[in-house]
C-alpha cells in the first residue's frame, strides 16, 4: 500500500484543485484537458458518467503531453478494469464496497476512495489507505467537519469534492489534513460547449494559484 499511496500523493500533489470532468465527447474531452494542464492543472479526474468517458480517458492519455488522467465514479470491478485498460493513472471513487477493495488491491493503479462519515474513514485506515476523498464535501459537513477529522483522524489525508468553489475552496485548503480539492468550477459547461479553451485555461492558472 506505501507504494501506491505515494503515487497517489505525487500526482493529488501536482496542484491545489483536481478537475472533476463530465465529458459529453472524445475531441472535446481531449482539447478541455490540454487547456486544463496548460493553465496548470495536470491531474485530472474524467468521471464515468456518460457514454464517452472511457474512450476520453484514453485518448487524454495518450495524447494530452503532461496530464495525468483519472477516472472517477468507479463503482465496481467491471469499472475498475475498464478504467484502468484504458490509461488511467489513478482511480477515484465516491464510496467504499469489499469488491471495489478486493479490485484495487490487486492492482497497481492508486485508488482514492470516497469517505464521508469517521467509521468509514477509520474502516479504510484498517485496509491501509491513509488517503481519502471527502464526498460529498459540502454537505457532508464541508470544512468544519474535516477540521473536526484531523484530530481524532491524524494523519490521514482527503481531497474534499462536492459542492466545491471557487469562492469556499481556500476554506478547506487551508486545513492541514487537506493535500488538493476536487471541483468542476474549472471547466464550466458553457465554456466546453462554446469551445473557449482560452477561458478555461485562465480558469485553470486562477485555480492552481490558489492557496490555502
């Protein structure tokens, strides 16, 4: 597990704030990511949500020079194999089953798993992750409950997603058990649809800018 969670921690490292990406097509999937890691935003997370995500995620790894592509929303071993076949540097998910473990632990691939609760966050310690996402953040008690965590929870780290913007980012930032946010504020979808990667890269060097 120390392995893998160093390569976790060196790509959620890479920046404040992570993409979260709904991608409704391969070429604008792949002309958004290289506007998002042309302002600054490396590790990008493309969830599973709709019928192009998958070959997104490869085409983004495999021509987007710099990204370190992810996919999101993986709820499953049929997900987890699928995701990671197609490129994926890291896998992010919303919440935590025995079988989405089992798939991640015989895998080389990083997993961040989703935790909203201290039992989930205390059962995934048990299994050895030390790194976390917090979802969903905002209303799962936003950064009042993950400063209430860093006591109780030391040492254990989380990239809060959920409800997260550009005006409420900097709160949990600040926090010390907190490495990167994850938000989709960055690639708005009138930007994408209009096809102003200018805009969405100025939206991206603003939020790699950011600090707690």
């Amino acid at each position: 597990m120390g392995e893998k969670t160093e390569k976790l921690l060196s790509i959620l490292k890479l920046q404040p704030v992570v993409p979260v990406l709904i991608v409704d097509d391969v070429k604008s999937g792949v002309s958004l990511a290289r506007a998002l890691v042309a302002g600054g935003l490396k590790a990008i997370e493309i969830t599973m949500r709709t019928p192009a995500a998958l070959d997104t995620v490869r085409a983004v790894a495999d021509e987007v020079e710099g990204a370190e592509v992810g996919a999101g929303t993986i709820l499953n071993a049929k997900h987890w194999e699928a995701a990671v076949a197609a490129g994926s540097k890291f896998i992010v998910s919303p919440g935590t089953t025995q079988e989405l473990l089992d798939a991640a632990r015989d895998s080389a691939v990083p997993l961040l798993p989703g935790a909203a609760t201290a039992s989930e966050v205390m059962a995934l310690r048990e299994e050895g992750y030390q790194v976390l996402k917090f979802f969903p953040a905002e209303q799962a008690g936003g950064a009042a409950m993950l400063k209430a965590f860093s006591s109780p929870l030391a040492g254990t780290l989380f990239c809060p997603t959920g409800g997260i913007s550009l005006k409420n980012a900097r709160d949990y930032l600040s926090l010390p058990n907190v490495i990167c946010v994850g938000g989709s504020w960055v690639a708005p979808k009138e930007l994408i649809a209009s096809g102003d990667w200018v805009g969405i890269t100025k939206l991206a060097a603003e939020a790699a800018a950011l600090k707690g």
